[in-house]
C-alpha cells in the first residue's frame, strides 16, 4: 500500500515541517510507502524555502510551485494530477486537522469506503469564523442534503475517485460538491477541529463568498428555479391587484389614490430585476470562462526526485 499526502500551501510558514513530521510519523508507524505532494500557491513568505528543504532532505517529497496564488481548489486538483498512490489524503498545511484521524480514514477505506471523509462537528475557531462557517454549510445543505453539517476539506480519496475527479474539465468549482456527486461508497468521521497556532487563515471573507457563489451555481438549479417562481408570484399579484384596482374604479368609482403604493412597487419589481440580472450575469461568466478555455493553474517550477522542471 503506498498513501499520498496532498497539501496546498499559502502563506503556511512555520506549521508545514510539522505538518510533514506528524504524517511521516504516522505512515511509518503503519508501516505503509508514502509520497507527500505540496503545491506552493503563489505563497509570498518563506513557504517555498520551507518546502524545497523538505524535498532536499526527502525523495519522497514533490514540490508543485503556481506562478501566482490561483487558490486553493485549484492547488488540490494540480495536486491530485501528481498522486501515484493507492489512496490519497487530502489535508490542509495549518495543523487544525488532527494526524492521527488518518488512521481512521485509512481503516474504513480499507473495509470498501472509496471516500472517507472527515467532517467537522466542532472548531476551535473564532466568532467569526464559526458563525460564517455555519451559515455557509448550512445553505448548502439545502442544496446537497448530503453535505455533512460542519462541512469537510479533510478526506481520503481512493485512486478509482482521484481519476474520475481528475476528467473534470471546469472552471470556478465547488470542490467538495464534486466529491460528493461522484456517487462513490462514502463514508464519514467526525471530528473536532482544532485551534490555529501558526500564522493566520488566509480564508477571507471575500473568498468565502466567492466559493459560496460557485456551489450554489455550480451544483444546483435553484437560482434559476426560484427566478422562475418569484416572476410567476409577482406577475400573480400584480395582476390581481391591477383587476382590484380596475374593480373599484368602474364599479365603485374609487380612484387610485396614493404615490407611496406605487413606489414601493417599483422599487421591490426593480430590486428583483437587478437581482436576477446579477444572477443571469453570474451564469453568462461562467460560461464565457468556460468559452476561453484558459488553463486553471500554472505551475511556474516542479521539484522532484532532485530534478526541477520549469
């Protein structure tokens, strides 16, 4: 059995020799051949300098190096196009994960699951965070009822699910949509996610919604649904309240009276016109990003087996 570790790293200075350290420990506790893949997405501190220490003192250690951050969803499929494993796992460099779950999930991969996933029921994060991060998955639970409620980026992946996530051929994708859509026997294992210690996250706000935005787009037709429902409700009322109007008017002889009634009407008409515009707008660059067809990452250096390709 040989496991492959694969870990985008962005700004994660100080917490990858760790990182490293606690996994090799593990494999070699298992007994089992290892291979670690890194993706440097464009870091600007000491991440890269960190990692090719690692591959210098380490064969098994691949070093993918991006030309500049493209993120990290694109970093996990660079990385996964390197694996040549039986399983991978796939982690992030920060230490909130705890190693030793590893175990587990190569447990119940060996007992038939081809994903095992490891999904957070509790984070020693901040407010913030927590409140952001609830909210999100839980939206998404609408829309996927197989999301798990804390939501995973920790998991394994067996080869047969590393290749079939590797023909996918998109653009602005909800990555743990992809895994779960795949169909595959999966399996789940809770856990407590633990504090940062090193550095800071590098998950903003804006980049959370950004990643909102493509699972909603991306793994539903909800947005286009619920367009189509609220045209069909307010076309209903607006004609209903148009015969009401002509009712009073030619039977009863009762004017329309009122500016306020018809502003607030074409404010909230116009709030969801600009809504569904904004909406439609997402779709059609989605699609013109499609269109162009440009590469989703560039690995500007790869560091191997003490060779370097550029």
């Amino acid at each position: 059995m040989k496991l492959a570790f694969v870990i985008p790293v962005f700004r994660n200075q100080g917490s990858l020799v760790p990182t490293y350290e606690k996994c090799l420990a593990l494999t070699q506790s298992l007994g089992i051949a290892y291979e670690f893949i890194f993706v440097n997405d464009g870091s600007d501190d000491n991440s890269l300098q960190e990692l090719l220490a690692l591959h210098q003192q380490d064969d098994h250690v691949k070093v993918l190096s991006f030309s500049r951050n493209f993120g990290q969803v694109p970093a996990m499929i660079a990385g996964l196009k390197e694996v040549n494993s039986d399983a991978v796992i796939l982690m992030s460099a920060d230490l909130q994960e705890p190693i030793e779950l590893i175990h587990e999930l190569i447990t119940k991969w060996q007992s038939g699951n081809e994903i095992v996933i490891g999904h957070r029921i509790d984070r020693e994060d901040g407010f913030i965070a927590n409140t952001t991060s609830q909210i999100f998955y839980r939206l998404m639970r609408y829309i996927n009822p197989n999301m798990p409620k804390g939501g995973f980026d920790f998991m394994l992946l067996d080869t047969k699910a590393v290749w079939v996530l590797n023909q996918l051929d998109e653009r602005n994708r909800f990555f743990q949509g992809d895994v779960l859509w795949l169909g595959f026997s999966t399996s789940f294992v809770p856990y407590k996610r633990n504090k940062r210690t090193i550095g800071k996250s590098q998950w903003t706000l804006t980049k959370k919604l950004k990643y909102f935005i493509d699972g909603l787009l991306n793994t539903s037709y909800v947005p286009i649904r619920l367009m189509s429902l609220l045209g069909i409700l307010f076309s209903m009322i607006g004609f209903g309240y148009a015969l009401l109007i002509a009712y009073n008017r030619f039977l009863h002889h009762t004017p329309f009276n009122g500016w306020a009634p018809i502003m607030i009407l074409i404010l909230i008409i116009g709030g969801l016109i600009m809504l569904m515009l904004g909406i439609i707008g997402e779709y059609v660059w989605r699609t013109y990003d499609e269109a162009r067809k440009r590469p989703l990452y560039i690995i500007k250096e790869k560091f191997q087996k003490n060779e370097t390709a550029s």
